[in-house]
C-alpha cells in the first residue's frame, strides 16, 4: 500500500515482506532504516514536544504519515534489532550464564537507564508504561532503546498506555516518582531476575496472580519481605546488588517511599559459596565433572563434552584458553570449530577462516548458517590437502521479511502478522504458519527439531507454547499456557521428554501433553543451568557438573 509523508511529501510503499511487528491496534513495518507505525495518528503537537527528548536512544516519531490526505501512522528511527536483545532474556539465569554476564556489566546498564529516565523527566516527559518490552538492550550492554515513546505523557498529552505489572498503586496519576517505581521494577528485575511483586508467593495475599500482585503492591509485600517465599534457583542473590541501591529498592518497594534511585555504586560484599550439597530425596546426584571456575555452559557436541567458563573451555576434559569468547560450536574433520564473528578452530585457537560472521552467523543442530540479505546459506568447509580450509555454501531457505527472531536451534518470521516457524531438516526448509500466533509478537525460542517453545505476548499477556510439528511438516499440536515467569531453560532427551525449570524452582518432564513435576530441595537452593547427555539429564551449579535421576 502507497502511504505519504505529510511532512516530507515523500511517498512510500509498505507491504507484509516489510512488516517488522504488531502491538495493540497498530503495526510497524520497516524500510531504509525507518520504522512506520500505522494503525494509530498521534497528534503533530504531541510529536513536537516528544522531539525535545530524542536521541540515538530514544526514537521518538517523527512524521505523521498520511492514506489518501488522512493521518494513519508516524515515522521513527529504527533500532538495531539484529543487534539487540529482548529485555525480558536478558533478566534471565540462563541468558546470564550462557552470555558470561556479571553483576558489574548490568550496574552500568542500570546507570545508562537512569540517565535516560533523568534526561526525559528534565525535559517535562514521563515514559509512564516502562514496562520491559518497551526497550531493546544494546548486546554491548551499554546502553537500550526506548521504544513506544509515542505513548509517553508531555506538557499537553496525556500518557495512552500502562501495563498492570509496571503501576504505582501508592501515587495518585502519573509522576516522576511513579517513573522511578516503575524503573525500580525494570532494573531489579534485570538484576536479580525476579519480578519485585509478581514473583514468589505471599499467604497474606489470595486470589489469582494478578490480584495477588495488585495487593502485594498496596501492602508493600515485595520479594524482600521475609513474608514472601520463592525459591532461590529462581534468581541472582540480593547480596549482588551495591548496598545503596538494595536500601533505595527497599525504600521504593517496602516502606513506599518515592525518590530517585542513587547516581553511584557503593561496594557489594562477598558472600562465600557453600561448598556442599543438600542430601536430594528424589534425586540422584552424581558428580561428572569439575572445573577451575564457575561453569558458564555446557553441551555434548557428537559425542564430545564441552564444557566453558569466563577463561577457559574445556573438550573432553583437556583445558584451553576461552580467548575466543565461544559462541556456537560444530564438530568437522575430528575437530571442534566455533561460530563467532569468525569460523575458529577451538583447539588450534586459530580462524579457520578468515570470514566475518558477525551478526548473521549461527548454528541449528550443531551445523552452521549465515543470513545474506533474504537467503540462508549452510556452511560447509572443506579441508584442503593443505590443511587449510575453504568454505563451502548453499543457500537452503529464504527469509519472507524483515522479522525474525533466533534461538537455539530456533528461528521464526513474521510477514504481515502471520508468524511461522522455520525448520531446517538436512538440506529442505519448510515454513509453518502457526495460527494461533497471528498478531503476537514472539520475543524468545528453543527448537529441538520437531518441537518447538516458544515465548510470545499479546494484548499484554505472555504465553509459553510448546509446538509439535507433524511428520510431513504440515500440520502441529500445539499446547499454550499463560505465564508468570520466563527463564530460558529446557533440554529435549533421546527418549523424546521435554525437560524444563518451573517457577517454583522444580523440574517439569513433559512427553506429549502429560507434564510430570519433580520436586526436590537440592534444586531450590541455589542458581543452576539445565543439559542434556543424549537419555540423561545434566545440571551445571558453580564450577561442577552433575548427572541426575530419579531414585
């Protein structure tokens, strides 16, 4: 469809190859680094007081676009997205652990928001719904996009959005310091991973979890409170916050108050690791391996154990340097190589080509892919009798627009509001609609083959949905539940059991749609990352890797 710039008088053609994402009565389509909002008009007024607060960071509109004479939409710079994250991943252990993430890279981030929060208040703005699908965070982790600014309250316009898990029940309106609660929310929970008020459980409250929030808000009943239980799996230790920020978020989430967060960091002190394990009942726990330091991830590379920490990745338990900041690794010619922004030979440390793969390189099932412009090519390298390697591609699939998103082993697009998954089996490709997904947007996935997870939110409701795709890969089962908490964890065994973590901190086992919880102390009392060994299911906790079972 022709669209015109009012501005500009510039005329521009938007079709579904073009379409980016959806959001309540409006669609965002992409072209030529801009981002066209249509659906919903703003006033120019509103549009002119929100350009006092643009930035690189804050995209605030631009130009209001006009269908044959009638405002319909606006303009906005476009972010990165292939060079972000979602901001709920990255609140998560997993996404922590896999990333190499410390405490010291996201007190920076926090800093960066509270600037941004200052400079947007100072100019007579407030962001009002700073929920976490309102930024985009930068993968240097340094700074995030404010996206949805054109909902934001100025001098004369009203704010037109708010979501129920960001809302100041203490403050009457909307305010800089209802801004600074709803920052306290975001940031705590980028910290520790925890929801302040959603998260864990609290007797003193009932009904179902939006009520439970509701009144944990009103009673000032946050998950610092002794009141509320949650298990500690579940999250990143409060000791880790500086302890002027842990008194400014209790100020703000137990005593009520309302002020702006602190501008410093004051020291964290260290807490020792307990260096025993609980007794399990329902477990057996068996030690498989131990490293010099704490275990980033994991995984069984045909047959091989890798095993990677901040410095060091270990190959069936021979120790090498991680200078190479290993990413997704494949197994060639007896050899381990991994994906970074170039193809390395991880026991060499050397490129094995000299190729830059950086964004669009990634691996699905351990063989590895690289996005050109609408093809994905598969990557083969071929050994030469020299010893040297020359690359080998073929493109095996085409994306159908300008949003996808990636995961492990996962990849999904979405043309004009449709979502569809893309399979990759040997060499065929094969996009499937799934229906029930129409108008969401899915910000997280995991593929293992023909089952597929997948994290999306509509109408401000986030669901998990586990998708079977049948044999010919044109049909699916598809199981979808509303959720609470999203962690980025789950492993498939051999024997077709889809293992996850739950929200209380147990495992859940699901074959088909009959889902198994196992409940076991060990698992509450600390931080762990979740594998799989072919039938087995492994866990990752400090620097030891156990192999579990039932009893």
């Amino acid at each position: 469809m022709m669209y015109t710039l009012k501005k500009s008088g510039l005329s521009v053609s938007l079709t579904k190859h073009d379409f980016l994402a959806e959001g309540g009565e409006a669609k965002v389509y992409a072209k030529n680094g801009v981002a066209y909002k249509i659906g919903k008009a703003i006033p120019e007024g509103k549009i002119d007081e929100l350009s006092l607060i643009k930035t690189r960071y804050i995209l605030a509109p631009e130009e209001i676009i006009l269908l044959k004479s009638k405002p319909v939409g606006y303009t906005m710079p476009l972010a990165p997205v292939s060079d972000t994250w979602a901001f709920p991943l990255c609140c998560t252990n997993t996404f922590w652990q896999r990333e190499n993430i410390t405490t010291d890279q996201m007190l920076k981030l926090v800093l960066f928001l509270r600037e941004q929060f200052d400079f947007i208040h100072k100019r007579g703005c407030l962001i009002v719904d700073a929920n976490p699908f309102n930024f985009l965070i930068e993968k240097t982790l340094l700074a995030a996009y404010f996206i949805d600014v054109n909902s934001y309250a100025t001098k004369n316009y009203p704010a037109t959005a708010i979501m129920a898990s960001v809302k100041d029940h203490h403050t009457k309106g909307f305010s800089a310091e209802s801004d600074w609660f709803s920052f306290g929310l975001l940031t705590f929970e980028l910290l520790v991973g925890l929801h302040g008020f959603r998260s864990g459980s609290c007797r003193l409250v009932s009904g179902d979890k939006d009520a439970q929030m509701n009144a944990r808000m009103q009673q000032n009943l946050s998950v610092l409170n002794s009141q509320v239980k949650f298990p500690k799996s579940a999250c990143r230790p409060f000791t880790s916050i500086p302890t002027n920020w842990l008194d400014w978020y209790k100020a703000e989430f137990e005593q009520g108050k309302r002020c702006p967060p602190p501008t410093g960091l004051t020291a964290v002190t260290p807490v020792a690791k307990l260096a025993t394990i609980r007794d399990s009942v329902k477990l057996n726990i068996k030690s498989i391996f131990t490293a010099c330091e704490d275990i980033n991830g994991f995984e069984y590379v045909d047959g091989n154990q890798i095993v990677k920490t901040k410095n060091y990745v270990y190959i069936n338990g021979h120790k090498y340097n991680n200078s190479l900041e290993l990413t997704d690794l494949f197994y060639l010619d007896r050899r381990l190589h991994s994906i970074y922004e170039k193809i390395y030979n991880v026991e060499t440390q050397q490129p094995a080509l000299d190729w830059d793969l950086k964004p669009n390189g990634f691996c699905y099932n351990h063989q590895p892919f690289y996005i050109n412009g609408d093809n994905i090519q598969q990557i083969n390298l071929h050994k030469t009798p020299k010893g040297d390697y020359r690359l080998l591609t073929k493109v095996v699939a085409r994306i159908l627009g300008v949003s996808k998103v990636l995961g492990d082993n996962f990849l999904a697009q979405n043309l004009g509001g449709s979502n569809y998954l893309l399979i990759l089996d040997d060499d065929k490709s094969y996009n499937i609609r799934i229906k029930e997904l129409d108008g969401a947007q899915i910000f997280a996935g995991y593929g293992f083959g023909k089952i597929q997870i997948i994290w999306a939110r509509k109408n401000n409701v986030i669901t998990k949905n586990i998708i079977e795709i049948g044999p010919t890969f044109t049909d699916y089962a598809i199981q979808t539940e509303h959720i609470d908490y999203f962690d980025y964890q789950a492993v498939m065994l051999d024997t077709g059991v889809l293992v996850e973590t739950t929200s209380d901190g147990n495992l859940s086992l699901t074959r088909g749609f009959n889902r198994r919880i196992i409940e076991d102390k060990w698992l509450n009392d600390q931080v762990f990352t979740l594998g799989t060994n072919g039938s087995k299911v492994l866990i990752s906790r400090d620097a030891n890797l156990y192999e579990i079972s039932l009893k």
